[in-house]
C-alpha cells in the first residue's frame, strides 16, 4: 500500500498535480526506503518538514544527507533543513541518501528511470574504439562523455599498466573528449571520474593515474561542463552489478580461507561399558557424525 507525505501549492490545478517516489538510501548496501509524495508539476519540493525523513534521520533536522541534482548530474550534499529540491514537469522520483551511505542498491536504474521520463534515456552509444596496446595489462572499456550535453557517450577499448592504472594523458582521444586538447594551456586539465567505491563523480587531473579496481571492466569519464551524461544509468547499472560479483568472491574467499586455517576436530574414543575403560575400542572417526 503505498504512502502519502507532502503537498505543493495548497490550491492546485487538478491537472498539474503529480505524485513521484523520494527514494532514500539509509545504510550501505542496503535497499531504499521509499514514500510518495503530492506535488505540483515543476515547483520547488519542500522537505525540510517531511516527519518521514526526519525519522529515517533520527529526528535530527540538521541531518547531513544528498539528493541527486539533475542539473548537476551528481550528488548535491544538504541539511535537513534545508533539503528543498528542484523537480522538473516530468520529475518521477527524487533520490537521496543519508551521510556516510557511498553504496546505493539500484541508482543505476533509478537513474535510467529519470533519463526516460526525460525523453533522453540511452545506453552508452557503442562507437567504440580500440586503443588498446600491444604488450598493455588488462583491457576495460572507457565510456567518455565530452563536453557537447547533446552528445551520447563513446566508448573507447584501453589498456591498463601493471598496476592497474591509466592516465588520459596517454590517450590523445580520452585527452580530446575530456578536457580538450587546446584548453589544456589555459586551464588546469580538470576532468572527471565515476568513483565506483562513493557512486559519485570525483574531479582529476590530467597525469593523475586512474586506478581501475580488478573485477572492474568499466570506467566512467566525463568532462566538467557536462552534467547531463545521458546514458549514465546503464553504465552505473553494469558498475554495481560488478562491485556485487567482486564483493561475493571476496566473501568466498574469506570463507574457504577461514575453513582451512580452522584446526581439525578431535577423534573421539568409543568404551565398551562391558569391558571396561581398560578395553576401549579403536578409535572412530565421528566428526561427521552427529552426536
């Protein structure tokens, strides 16, 4: 059954009334809470007030959290307080997570659910590209979005050193997409990168090494004066899908690590209560026998 918080203008038009999803993720790794809300197309969504989030904070109403800002195509950090956010006509869901959360079940998709009701939902468009290495490491795809918001991504085959690390420096193409070639003498070669371990967009620069976690055959470039990457969802969906597969084989391996550094159980040793201790039978394996 579904849940109602929060209204708009107190005398709306019947017709511009809407009624969208806040999705709020609370702890890493875990599922989102979600409540609907009432709200007039386009306006301004108030929820400084909102008893729900309030509780999923606490009661704490300076409560440090995130909402997902379209315009910025990134997280925006807020309080309680003042978590006003800006919808659209076709808004469908507001997301936000609490401090500290950096693991988000489901943005991928909740992404590509808002860049279809905006009418721009796309994969990562596969004009790709091989500028892989003959004698490089570990080969993983580079979805690039340039500077142009009409553009979809490009995807470009690369190769990693021995470290698992590339700089775009080293690729005239990832240089051009991302920052400019000829911006680079007048600015300081600022792009940015998906950070698989916060689920956000984090700024570097040109020479930095960009360390590709194994387990990981995707990374996310973009460049800083564009905040509309469509696409992202999808991307961000096949990165979440490989963090799960990553975090499962770390947690077999710990298992079987476990297993075999545990000491064996003792034998036991059966007595025939006819015959005395002195007589004690021979010794029977019965660890796996239960007792």
């Amino acid at each position: 059954m579904a849940h109602y918080e929060g209204r708009g203008s107190p005398t709306p038009v019947a017709d511009d009334k809407i009624h969208f999803r806040v999705i709020c993720w609370c702890k890493n790794g875990l599922h989102p809470e979600v409540m609907m809300f009432e709200n007039v197309r386009g306006s301004k969504l108030e929820l400084t007030n909102s008893q729900w989030l309030r509780g999923l904070c606490k009661g704490n109403e300076k409560a440090v959290l995130a909402y997902w800002s379209t315009a910025l195509g990134d997280w925006a950090a807020t309080s309680l307080d003042h978590l006003v956010v800006d919808t659209e006509r076709c808004t469908l869901a507001v997301l936000i997570r609490l401090a500290g959360v950096t693991s988000c079940p489901g943005l991928g998709l909740e992404l590509s659910l808002l860049e279809q009701a905006r009418g721009r939902y796309t994969s990562p468009k596969l004009n790709e590209f091989d500028l892989t290495r003959k004698g490089g490491g570990r080969r993983v795809a580079a979805v690039v979005w340039n500077q142009r918001t009409e553009d979809e991504a490009t995807l470009y085959q690369i190769s990693l050193a021995s470290d698992d690390t590339f700089t775009i420096s080293s690729y005239a193409a990832l240089l051009h997409q991302t920052v400019g070639v000829c911006a680079l003498p007048t600015t300081s070669g600022l792009f940015e990168v998906w950070d698989v371990k916060t689920e956000r967009w984090t700024a570097k620069k040109v020479g930095e090494d960009i360390g590709v976690p194994k387990g990981h055959e995707l990374v996310l470039l973009r460049h800083p004066a564009n905040n509309i990457t469509f696409g992202l969802g999808a991307a961000v969906e096949q990165l979440q899908l490989e963090r799960v597969m990553i975090e499962k084989q770390e947690k077999q391996k710990k298992n079987s690590a476990k297993s075999i550094e545990a000491p064996p159980a003792k034998k036991r040793r059966i007595v025939n209560p006819a015959r005395g201790p002195s007589h004690a039978a021979e010794v029977i394996d019965l660890t796996n026998v239960d007792l």
